[in-house]
C-alpha cells in the first residue's frame, strides 16, 4: 500500500475531524464540540506543542496520530507523549500504525526529546502486538481522577 505521512494542516480538518471522532469511538466515549475547536486550534497554533500528522492513502485518510511535549523532573530534555493513535480499520496491519509512531520518533528526535511514551487499554490486543514490537512496555501503572 502506498502510504503518506506528513502533519496536519489547516486544509486538513474535515479529515482530521472524521478519524478523531472514529478514535473517541473505538474507545466508546464522545466529547462535546468544544473540545474539538480547541484541539483543532491548538494543533494548528504553532506556540503550542501539541501536533498531529495523517496517514494518507491514494483512497484517502487513514490514521492519525496527536502528540505533545512537556517537561519534566526527571530529565533536562522535554518529552513527547503519544496522545492519539488511530488507524482505520481497513487499514489495520498495513504498517500505517507504525508510520504514525515511526513519525512521532523522528519528531521527537530532531526536538531532542529525552523519550516517546504513549498508554493503550490494557485489552487493545491489536495495537499492542504493535506497541511490543515498536516500544518497551514499562512497568508503570496509570492512575487518573
């Protein structure tokens, strides 16, 4: 399959809007339109490190992937959190999963990002046999409120 990744661009929001609203369904939840405007505009604003790229086909979008940089305690250098990942689908096992990641990676390296990390549900069998082959699983547990 001939596969295309570059990042988002203004032209790209009714793409964007379509595969982000297909990721929010896969995982069963929805967010009110709000938050969608603000995503957009914070993708789309360059003082903010949020950023996000498309996986493109000759048929069309297939994947997205959003990610952002913060700081931390830990080490001198930002690091990049794998927000979003989708792949369609149809499009599932094409290696467009891997292209979004691989994109991040490069990102993150010209940034001089200290590390990549991303979390998934535990019962996201699929992406998972992905996630081992491309990523170390830590053994860290998310907590939220």
């Amino acid at each position: 399959m001939s596969l295309e990744i570059r990042p988002l661009g203004p032209d790209d929001h009714a793409a964007w809007r379509a595969l982000f609203t297909d990721y929010l369904t896969f995982y069963r939840t929805t967010r009110p339109e709000e938050v969608f405007t603000t995503t957009w505009a914070r993708l789309m604003d360059p003082e903010v490190r949020m950023h996000g790229a498309l996986a493109l086909t000759p048929a069309g979008p297939v994947g997205l992937v959003q990610w952002l940089y913060h700081l931390s305690t830990w080490e001198i250098p930002a690091r990049a959190y794998l927000n979003d990942l989708y792949v369609t689908e149809a499009a599932r096992g094409t290696g467009a999963g891997r292209a979004l990641i691989e994109h991040v990676y490069a990102d993150a390296d010209a940034c001089g990002a200290a590390t990549v990390y991303w979390t998934t549900e535990e019962n996201n069998h699929t992406a998972r046999r992905l996630y081992d082959r491309i990523g170390t699983l830590t053994p860290f547990i998310k907590y939220g409120r």
